[in-house]
C-alpha cells in the first residue's frame, strides 16, 4: 500500500497507539474525510492480524515526533525524498538523518519515494539509482526476528496482542518483496530507453563491484525482469552479427578492396557494440552469479570464426587484430570467454604493427560513402540495429 494509503497515515495514529486512541482518532477524522475511510481503518489497525501488514508498510522503528516531521516534509513536498536519500549516499556528508531507522523503516521510505519520483527532475537518474540500492540493501538484510520484536515492543505499549508466529513476519516479507519490486519496476519503466539502460547497467555494475560480488536479490530480480524485456531486441541484433559476419567473409573471398572491407568491419563494430549496450548488466549480472549468459558465447563464435577466416585463410591480420580487441571489450564479462580471448590476443601481438584500437573510416570520404551504401544494401539492415535510440 502506498504511505498515503496506510491506516496509520489515515488517521494520524502510531504504532504505540491504543485502541480507544484509535477509535477517537477515527471519529475525529470524520470531520475532514469520509466515514467510510475513516471506519476502514479504524477495523484495520484495531484487528490484531490486519493491522500487521500495516505494521509491516509504515515505521517501527521511528518515535512519535521523527514519524511527525517526515510525514510532514512528505506531504509538503515528496521531491524533497530524493535529496534526503542522495544526501545518505554521500559519504561526505555527515548526515544523521536517517538515525533511528530500522532496515524497515528505510526499505519502506525508499519504496515511497521510488513511487512518487518524478523523472523529469535533471538528479532523477542518480536519485532513482541510489533509491534502488539503499531499499535493495535494505531489504536484503531484512530479519524476521528482529522486525517481530520491533513489532510487538509497540503492541505491548498499545495494549494490543503479540505476534507469535514468525511465519507471519516472513508472509509480510514476500509480500513486501513484491510490492518493491513493483515500484522498482515501474519507475525504471518510466525512463527513456538510454536513461533506462544507463539506470539498469549502473544499478547492477554498481551493486556488484562490476560483477566481483553477489548484488541483492532485488536487483537480481530487476535484471531478470530487463532479460525478458530486451530478449527480442537481443535476438534480432545476434541474427544481424551473423548476417553481417557472413557478408564479410563473403566479401573477403571476393577479394573485394580493404577499403571496402574496413567499412564492413565497421559496420560489424557498430552493431556488436549496440548488442553490448544492452547485454552488458546482464553479463555483469551473470559474472557476479557464477552463470554462463550464452547468448554472449554464441555471439563471440560467431565473431571468432570471422577473426579465424580473415586471418588463416584470407591473410588479413590487421582487421582480425581489430576484431580481436573488439571482442576483448565486448565479452570482457563472460568469464567463460576470457582463456580464449586472451590467447588470441597475445597472438596478434606478436605482430609488428597490431592496431589496437577499431576507427570508423572518415565520414566525409566519398569512398566511405560509397562503401557504407554498399554494406546497406548487401547486409538489408533495419533501422533497430543501428539506432541506439530504438533498442528497447
């Protein structure tokens, strides 16, 4: 339930509040809002079993006047969350504003503020990343015991019964669990596509200390949400590698210039690195979890049988040397990958003069011209593929 939603909210009541206090909170709020709401809540916080998943979605750990001066600062303005949280991040600043929050507390101000950011502000890209993480920390360090007691040191001041069974606390959790994990979703979905892949990648590169460490199951969860998302973008960019590729080689037995060769390598560059763009929290994603992204691995073979062809058969070691580096950035997170891109490149640099790093042609050449026009008409790409801008 959204904080404005909650009965405690409602009705201005705490979690130390007893039940006539509840009642008469109820009847006063008459006044302002309607009966209806007002009788809602009061059955809400009044019954010992539904009262605590309102519990469990507002601040146990908080006193009476710090739950006051937020609920205040939120209803005059929600933006003001961002820089509260922004501020937390900034090691720098020697902020206490969040003393005395519980891992709860945070978890749940976090997932109201992800609700209520407007993505228009110029710091909601930062402020929605370091959200996402502050309430993935949070949440992953959630004890059931701990939030219990927490629960049950309020009821024994409001005279309402003790919870018993952990097995509720963990029911509230999973339930918690997807209410998070909507409102992550549903901020990362109201971003433009680059910002959206820019959010995503940093979260999990971020998270993970770039794929050296187990990041939150929240953001394993967000990560498989954007694989199911991005899997036919992906798809269609893997068929256009192979299509590109097989040109190429085509080409090459052609003996068609260098030139032309060189364009269609770049050609080839631009879409694998497109491909990249959105493969890489998911290859990060996957390093920091011990599993194979094979999708990676089908891609880098079909690059590798290119820079083996363009070497062995047609002698052009400076364009597979390139290939070779490109690979190396591209698949630099598939750790399956590493042995084999490794020993290609201490091959090629045994070589005088390997070029290191891939250059487009001169755009303003008419021979690049030429060859681009050429590479569009053989290769019949789509738009998709070679606009960044189009990827989701």
């Amino acid at each position: 339930m959204n904080l404005f939603e909650n009965p405690f909210y409602i009705l201005g009541a705490t979690t130390k509040s007893t039940k006539q206090d509840i009642v008469t909170l109820a009847e006063n709020k008459t006044l302002e809002i309607s009966a209806e709401v007002c009788s809602e809540a009061r059955m809400v916080l009044t019954n010992p079993r539904k009262r605590l998943r309102a519990e469990m979605q507002w601040f146990t750990g908080l006193k009476t006047d710090q739950i006051q001066s937020l609920v205040s600062m939120i209803t005059r303005n929600k933006s003001d969350l961002i820089y509260w949280f922004l501020s937390e991040n900034d090691k720098k600043a020697n902020n206490e504003i969040f003393t005395g929050f519980s891992l709860l507390d945070k978890a749940n101000l976090a997932s109201f503020a992800l609700d209520n950011l407007d993505v228009s502000l110029p710091i909601a890209l930062d402020g929605a990343e370091t959200i996402i993480q502050i309430l993935a920390s949070s949440f992953e360090d959630l004890n059931a015991t701990t939030i219990m007691n927490d629960i049950n040191d309020c009821r024994a001041e409001s005279d309402f019964p003790k919870v018993n069974d952990i097995n509720l606390i963990e029911e509230e959790i999973n339930n918690l669990k997807n209410i998070y994990n909507a409102t992550i979703k549903k901020i990362i979905d109201s971003f433009k596509s680059n910002n959206m892949i820019t959010l995503i990648t940093d979260i999990v590169e971020n998270s993970t200390s770039h794929g050296t460490k187990n990041s939150p199951i929240l953001i394993d969860d967000v990560v498989d949400n954007y694989i199911l998302g991005t899997q036919k973008f992906l798809t269609k960019e893997e068929s256009n590698i192979k299509t590109v590729s097989t040109k190429i080689m085509e080409a090459a037995k052609n003996s068609l210039p260098d030139s032309t060769l060189e364009s269609m390598c770049a050609m080839l560059s631009k879409v694998l690195k497109n491909w990249d763009k959105i493969a890489q929290p998911i290859q990060v994603s996957y390093l920091s979890r011990g599993m194979t992204h094979e999708a990676s691995e089908r891609t880098y073979h079909v690059v590798r049988r290119l820079i083996v062809e363009l070497y062995k058969t047609y002698n052009k070691t400076d364009l597979a040397s390139k290939l070779t580096d490109l690979a190396n950035e591209v698949f630099i997170e598939v750790i399956s990958l590493n042995e084999q891109i490794k020993s290609d490149k201490n091959f090629f640099a045994k070589f005088k003069d390997p070029i290191t790093t891939y250059k487009m042609p001169d755009k303003q050449s008419a021979q690049w011209v030429k060859d681009v026009t050429f590479v569009y008409r053989q290769f019949n790409l789509t738009l998709l593929s070679m606009n960044p801008e189009c990827l989701l």
